[in-house]
C-alpha cells in the first residue's frame, strides 16, 4: 500500500493482479499436463536418458535467453565450484523426482511434491519450533501431515499388473541403479513399491526445499537465479551424459520406438514442466506477493491434477500429444481412491493455511483513510524474509539443548536410533529376520521418544493470549 501527495490511500485491488492469476493458473494447469505425459514418456526411455534429453533442452532454452556466460560479473574458481554442486544436487532431486513419479503416477506426485517453500517451511517452524507460531499454522502442518498419512494408510493404488513380477508398481521397460537400491530397500522395510514411492517423494520434497534455500545465496553472488539455473541446467548435461550413454551401449532388451512419435511429447514436457513454470512463477513473485503465488499456484496444480485424472486415457487427449501412435504405453494406472480423496482435500487446507503470511507481518496500525479503512505502517524488518531451514533447525537443536530433560530425551534418542540402524543394516547383510523385526521395534520406541521429545519442548513455549497455560 502506498500514499499519494494528496494525503490519500492507493490500494492494491485484486483486479491489478488479475492478469498473473490468470497467467499462473494456466501455467500451472500445464504442469500438470505436462507431468501426465512425463509419466507415460518414462514408460519408454530411461529415466537418465530423459533427465539428459530435458536438461538440454533447458539448456538451449536459457543460454538464448539469459546469456549466462556473456552476462552478469565473471565467475570464480570457487563460484563455479558452487555452481557445479549445485548442478548434481539438482540432478540428484529431479532423478529421484521422476523415479517417485514413476511409482506412485502423476496424481500422487502432484499432491505430495508440488508444495512451495512457503508451505513446508512454514509447516516445519509451525512443528518444530516456538518462534512465530500461532495456531493456525499449526493446525495447518497438522493438516499437513495427516495429508500424507492418508495417502500411505488409506490410499490402496490397485491395479492389474503382471501377478508374477516381484515388483509390479512402477515396472517400467529400463532398470537401474537405483530401482535396485530402492527395492532393496523397500523390500526390508516391509512396505510396497507406492508407499516406498510416497516416502521418497516427500524426502525428494525436503531436499528440494533445502536445495532452494540454500541456493538463493549463490544466485545473488552470481547474479540472478535466472543465471543460476541456466548454468546448471548446462553443467547437469555434462554430469548426466557419460551415464546415459552408458546406459545406452549396455541396456540388453531396446525397445524400439520411433523418435518421431516422442520427440513432439518431450519437447512439450520441456516448455510445459520446466522453463514456462519457471519464468510465470519468477514473474509473479515479482508482481504479486510470494505468499499468493503459492497458495493459487498450489490449489492449481492439484485441482489440474484431479481433473486430468478422470480424462487422461480418452482418445482425444493421446492425439493432442502423438500418443496415439504407441497407445500401449496410455493406460489406466494408479486410478483415483478415497484416500487420494482425502488426502487432496487436506493438503487444500493445509496449503491455504500455510501460505497465508502471519498477521503479525501486517505492521503497525496508524489510523484510517478517508474510505475508513485501516492504515498500517510496514518496517523493512517485517517485510524481510528471514525463514530459512537452516534457521528452522538451528532454531529447534537449541530449543532442545537448552534443558536437561529435553537434551537426555535426545541423546538417548540418538543412541537408539543408532542401534536401530545397527540392527537393519546388520540384519539384512545376514539374513537376520530376529535382527530385521527388533529393529522395526526399536524404531517404533524412538517415535515414542520423539513424541516425548516434542512435548518436553512444548511445555517450555511462553503463554500467550490466546493459551494463557504455555
């Protein structure tokens, strides 16, 4: 809000923002659109080779539109280090983002990974910390969690697969490294390919709000994170080309498909997925606020994703993207429940919740203008944005450390989730199955400790107005 020379209020009416609503709206309902048609492409190339074939897309996109080694200051030794880790961090988030979206199917993905920083982080503070906590927000990572809870338990992602593969659900026509280490995995925690897969979608999902966090410091040494994610988009290339080509010389069974017929999909997944999302959301963030660009953008995307949900297997559909060529590839997997139902809904609440900026960032109130309406004046303290995840934990360990009831709880929950590590670990190099059982039972006591754990903190949290108990 701003004041004229006259003395008189100018108001940011929501007609001035209408423009990037609507932009964002249909940004992101490609998104979604494109993430249905990310999940039928996986089912024909490898999900290296396709992370290559975007990230030079990307590439070509941005180095014509940002010219990152023309513009902005010459970068040193220690800067392109920077950049080069953030490169195969990137790398590393989006491979486990495609790999998960291979297991669950888009609709999953969509609720359980396509969340802004705003929300998790604001979640995680609401959590795990006293700091700027209210009830809302609390109750909105409550919502938050009770969310994914519901996918896990309540979502039954039945469909008909071949009953004599080992691990029907995400079975696609390549293997790798990491389908391997993943089943290996999934397979000692007692858990099936989906819910492994909803797992690490939302450890893929912390990582990448880590990753942001952490390299919004590194887009302003080196000028802008337009810059940033064209030089890692490059250097992502060089990183994942000696894999694929690796991939490509040893894989035994090559299914043959037509290069003609994917190329059309993947070129739309590139401008859909990955560089329109990205300069429509950099935009409105900049017009609009950070707080409602999540909030409609979120609601989008998942409204999109239900939608696409109950249409994507009509005829019309596979002819718009080439499809209908190799028709095997678009069927009906991972189809809608009442836990996916329930969990769209919660994650609704939550986000709206979440995305909402605090009262108290509204600033001081001065008066009324000549309309009666409430005036306020904003600090550049309030406006700064200093939530970080980094902060969150920090914040946390010493909300722990400070007492010695909470610290005893923590050092005892660390010892024994030691030994619950121990114990897997030991057991599935053995072929222990009394190791493997007590280590699930050790784990379950360390939630115990970690509910303990957040009570011992809770109960040092300041009274406030509205609990006047703490």
């Amino acid at each position: 809000m701003a004041v004229d020379y006259d003395g008189r209020a100018i108001y940011n009416t929501s007609s001035k923002f209408l423009p990037y609503i609507l932009l964002l709206i249909v940004t992101k309902f490609v998104r979604a659109f494109g993430l249905y048609l990310t999940y039928d492409i996986l089912k024909l190339i490898h999900v290296i080779q396709f992370l290559l074939f975007v990230k030079a897309g990307c590439s070509v996109i941005f180095v014509f539109l940002q010219k990152p080694f023309s513009s902005g200051p010459k970068l040193t030794k220690n800067q392109w280090f920077r950049v080069g880790r953030a490169a195969l961090f990137e790398s590393c988030i989006h491979l486990l983002w495609l790999f998960g979206l291979t297991l669950c199917g888009p609709l999953r993905t969509i609720l359980l990974y396509e969340h802004s920083d705003i929300a998790v982080i604001a979640g995680a503070t609401a959590l795990f910390t006293s700091k700027g906590n209210s009830p809302a927000k609390l109750r909105g990572a409550v919502f938050f969690v009770i969310a994914v809870v519901g996918i896990l338990l309540f979502d039954h992602d039945d469909f008909d697969v071949n009953k004599e593969d080992p691990h029907p659900e995400g079975h696609h026509s390549h293997s790798s490294i990491i389908t391997h280490l993943f089943y290996h995995f999934v397979s000692m925690s007692g858990l099936s390919d989906h819910k492994g897969g909803v797992v690490l979608l939302m450890v893929t999902l912390c990582l990448d709000v880590g990753y942001s966090s952490a390299s919004k410091k590194l887009s302003v040494d080196i000028g802008g994170a337009k810059r940033l994610q064209a030089l890692t988009s490059i250097i992502s290339c060089v990183l994942l080309a000696p894999w694929a080509i690796f991939i490509y010389l040893t894989k035994d069974d090559a299914q043959v498909v037509s290069w003609i017929y994917t190329l059309v999909p993947i070129i739309l997944i590139i401008l859909l997925v990955f560089v329109s999302d990205f300069y429509v959301e950099s935009v409105c963030i900049n017009k609009m606020d950070a707080h409602r660009t999540a909030k409609i953008g979120s609601m989008t995307i998942f409204l999109s994703g239900l939608f696409l949900s109950c249409f994507w297997n009509y005829p019309y559909t596979t002819h718009i993207t080439t499809l209908h060529k190799i028709k095997e590839i678009v069927s009906e997997d991972h189809i809608l429940s009442g836990g996916v139902i329930f969990s769209l809904v919660l994650f609704m609440f939550a986000t709206n919740i979440l995305t909402s900026p605090n009262k108290g960032n509204r600033g001081t109130f001065i008066g009324y203008s000549a309309a009666g309406l409430p005036l306020y004046s904003v600090s550049e303290d309030t406006m700064r944005k200093t939530t970080q995840v980094a902060h969150v934990l920090q914040s946390g360990l010493r909300t722990i450390l400070e007492e010695t009831d909470s610290r005893r709880i923590f050092y005892f929950l660390c010892i024994n989730l030691l030994f619950t590590f121990i114990e897997l670990i030991y057991g599935a190099w053995t072929n222990s199955l009394g190791l493997i059982s007590d280590g699930f039972h050790m784990f379950f006591d360390c939630s115990a400790l970690v509910m303990g754990l957040y009570a011992a903190v809770m109960s040092r949290w300041k009274a406030t107005r509205i609990y006047s108990y703490g």
